[in-house]
C-alpha cells in the first residue's frame, strides 16, 4: 500500500504564503510523476501543479506565476511553493503520484490532503 506524508497546510492572510510537501512511500515501483490537486468544498477536485522526474512540469492557469512545483533528489517527494495566495486558494490539497508499474502501465494514488485556509 502507499503512504503518504504530507505537510505545509495552515492558515495564512491573503498575500502570504506557504509551502506544501510531499513523500510518498511503501509499495511503489518508479514514480515519474508528482504534484498537486485540491478540491474546495463544492468543487470538483482540480490539478494545480504536476513535475516529472525528467523535470516537465504543468500548472494550472489560476496558479501560474505564484506557485512553483519542485522535485527531491528523492524520486518520492514533491514541494509546492505557494505565494501570493488568495482566498479563492483555500481548499484541501492533495498530493498526487503516477507509479510505472513493470509492465509499463500506470497507477494514480492521491493522499489524504492537506488544508490550506487563506483569509482576506
């Protein structure tokens, strides 16, 4: 099974910021890629930001310019950092994993989330 450490959520005044991270852990066979989704309440669960670990990334419009996604010289982790944050932000953030099974196919995993609260 995969487990997932994350950490970095809070509550922040509109403007600041925070950095979000992410290690995913046990049965896994070669992550390629790691990132980020959130869900609002209400709200379809969106992406924010993707890496892969031959350093391609992909954002979310709403985000570009603001966040940056970044990889660990660990192929398991992932970072987000997060400035100019709005209140439309707020929502719980989930770290997201595509794992390259042996036969060349592919499992998407996302973790429990974590909360990240922006105040006007």
């Amino acid at each position: 099974q995969v487990q997932f450490v994350e950490s970095g959520g809070g509550l922040v005044q509109s403007g600041g910021s925070l950095t979000l991270s992410c290690a995913a852990v046990g049965r896994v066979h070669n992550i390629d890629v790691m990132g980020w989704y959130r869900q609002a309440p209400g709200e379809q669960r969106e992406l924010v930001a993707v890496g892969s670990s031959s350093g391609r990334s992909n954002y979310a419009d709403f985000v570009k310019g603001r966040f940056t996604i970044s990889r660990g010289n660990a192929k398991n982790t992932v970072y987000l950092q997060m400035n100019s944050l709005k209140p439309e932000d707020t929502a719980v953030y989930y770290c997201y994993v595509d794992d390259e099974l042996a036969n060349a196919t592919r499992r998407q995993y996302w973790g429990q989330g974590t909360q990240v609260t922006v105040s006007s």
